[in-house]
C-alpha cells in the first residue's frame, strides 16, 4: 500500500509540474505583470493670479464641481479702485489726443493762411517789380522823377522782403505741425500704454473671481474665508473624475515584446471581485529614475547594477463597472498578454487626456 500511494504521489507530482510546465510554455510566459501600478489622473490644482482676502469660498470637499463653477472670491474693492484709476488715466489721455488732433487740424489752417499769404507777398512783389523796372526806363530817358524812381525801387525790396517774410512764416507754421505730429504720436503712446493698464486691471479683477477650469470633484481644500492668499497659493485640487488612468512600471526586462495598443488586464486592491480590461496607450520617454530629483550618475567605481522600471500609461474603459469607483492613488496589478496584436483603442477605451472636456 505505501508503495502504491508514493506512486500515485509521484504521478501526481509529475503530472502537476507537467502541467505547469505546458501552461508556462503555452500561456504563463506570455504574460507580463506587476503590481507597482497606481490609478491616476490629471489632478488640476487651483491658485490665484493675484493678492488678497479670501471673501467667499463656495466649494466644499469631495464636492461635485461643473467647468465654469466659481468656486473662490476674493475681495474685490482695491482691483475695482485700480479699474476705475485706470479708466480715469485712459479718458484723460484720449482728452489729449483729441485736443492734438483739434490742434493739427488748426495748425493746417495756419499753414495755408501762410501759404496765402506767401501768394499775396509774391504778387505784390511781381508788381513792385515790374513798377521798378518801368521806372527804371523812365528815368534814364528823364520821363520820371528821382524821387518816384528811388520810391519804385524801395517798393520792390520790401516787396521781396514780405516774401522772404511769408515764406518764413510758412516753414514754421510747417515745422510746427510736424511738432505737433509728434506730440500727438507720443501721447497716443501714452494712452495705449494707459489702455494697456486698464486691461491688466480688468483681468486682475476678473481674477478676483476662481473658476473651475474643468468638471471634476474637489478637494485638498486649503482656501477658507478671511484667508489672505498670493499668487501660487494652493487653494484646492480638482481631480477629474471620472476620467482616470492607470501608471504602470515594468522592469526594463518585461518591455521585450510590450507594444502601445495591447490590451491590459487591470486588477484592483479595493475591488478584487472586479478585473478590467484596458489598453495600453504610451509609454514615458525615460525611466522613472531619470525624472527623480536626484537622477542617479552611474560614472562612479562602486557602481551597481539595479534593474530600471518604466513607466507605462494604460488606458481604462470609460464605461466599466468601476468607472466612477476609482480614485487616483488606488493600487492595481497589471498584467499585459504580450501575445496580443497591437491595435487603437476602440471608443469606449480612453485615456484621461483625451476624455476631458475642453476648458
């Protein structure tokens, strides 16, 4: 009988690792799994643009947040003061320009008053000399007085003297619209620099106001009333749900035959009676160690060699049945049938950057 129960315990053994041995080579070593796989998802964290009291806070934790929902207000009054300085600055500058333009448009009538006038010099001056030159003639034959001759020649300079006048009289006229050209081109800099202002105002109040930039659920709320917050100050996360994804790290020596496009079997701790089939969708440009802080300098003499992971993005069925159940930090065990022909995700398998809705 002992004999008989250690044969049969021996074909038992023998037919178990047989067993084994054929599931290995026919299935188990296709498949490549590990367990250091989190859930994920594109976590957005909201700060202010500018300064102040927090005046409202109209978002809680764990509450269900819409894109556009306001969700913090800070007070108000010094950025409604800047506007209103701001809007002062902006009509008095367009005051200014106006009254330029009022005084080219006058200093264009000065500039063709001057320019009449240079006619009327010119003309006087034609007929000074021609009343010069007739007494001229006049007197060398005795036919006119000295004195008529001696006053058509006087006549005649300050003829050409009121021309030369006028013609003065026009340049400047000319260079003082040009003058004022450039005032009124510095001024127009002026106020554009003053609109400029206005609309930094604006947006500083506008920014008094946080909205949700896209739908998701709150928390790690810090903002509270009475709060007074800076630029960068982390006031609440908002995480996207329930648009999620899965971070999985292979060893570099499960990456032989992990092509993006094969399916995933997703496994997660909370929800072990559940398993998901996903897809895997990139795969990061580096090892997890090259994005550390300190990424590690192998040109050292104790060198030792440590096997490297990488970390691979796998999408999850929008639709699954833990599709509104999963929360970013959760752990899963992913396991990849390197058997499987790559191919794009069908419509029901996306990722969390492509199931977001636009801001």
């Amino acid at each position: 009988m002992r004999r008989v129960l250690l044969i049969v315990g021996l074909v038992l053994v023998v037919g178990l690792v047989a067993g084994a041995g054929w599931r290995w080579w026919t299935d188990w070593r296709f498949q490549q799994s590990t367990d250091d796989a989190y859930v994920q998802s594109d976590i957005t964290v909201i700060s202010p643009k500018i300064e102040g009291y927090i005046k409202e806070v109209r978002v809680e934790d764990n509450q269900a947040v819409t894109a556009g929902q306001v969700m913090f207000v800070v007070d108000d009054r010094d950025f409604a003061a800047k506007v209103a300085q701001a809007e002062a600055a902006v009509a008095t500058g367009e005051a200014v320009v106006a009254t330029y333009a009022s005084r080219r448009q006058h200093q264009q009538a000065m500039i063709e008053q001057a320019r009449e006038a240079g006619r009327a010099a010119e003309a006087d001056l034609n007929r000074a000399q021609l009343d010069y030159r007739r007494y001229t003639a006049l007197a060398s034959s005795d036919y006119a007085s000295r004195q008529r001759y001696e006053t058509a020649e006087a006549d005649s300079r300050k003829a050409e003297a009121a021309l030369g006048k006028a013609r003065a009289a026009l340049t400047a006229e000319q260079t003082q619209l040009a003058v004022l050209a450039s005032q009124q081109a510095e001024e127009e800099a002026r106020l554009a620099q003053s609109r400029a202002t206005l609309q930094l105002a604006r947006n500083d109040l506008d920014n008094t106001v946080l909205k949700a930039p896209v739908a998701g659920v709150a928390g790690n709320k810090a903002g509270r009333v009475g709060q007074y917050v800076k630029p960068g100050t982390q006031l609440l996360s908002l995480v996207p749900l329930p648009y999620v994804y899965v971070t999985a790290n292979f060893k570099e020596t499960q990456l032989t035959h992990i092509r993006p496009g094969q399916a995933a079997e997703v496994s997660v701790d909370a929800y072990p009676d559940q398993t998901l089939t996903g897809r895997i969708e990139s795969f990061a440009p580096a090892s997890g160690a090259q994005f550390s802080l300190l990424p590690p300098d192998n040109a050292t003499g104790n060198f030792t060699k440590i096997v490297q992971r990488v970390p691979i993005r796998v999408a999850l069925p929008a639709d699954g049945p833990l599709a509104r159940l999963l929360r970013p930090g959760l752990s899963v065990t992913v396991t990849v049938d390197t058997r499987s022909e790559p191919s794009p995700p069908p419509a029901a398998l996306v990722g969390a950057a492509q199931a977001q809705p636009a801001k």
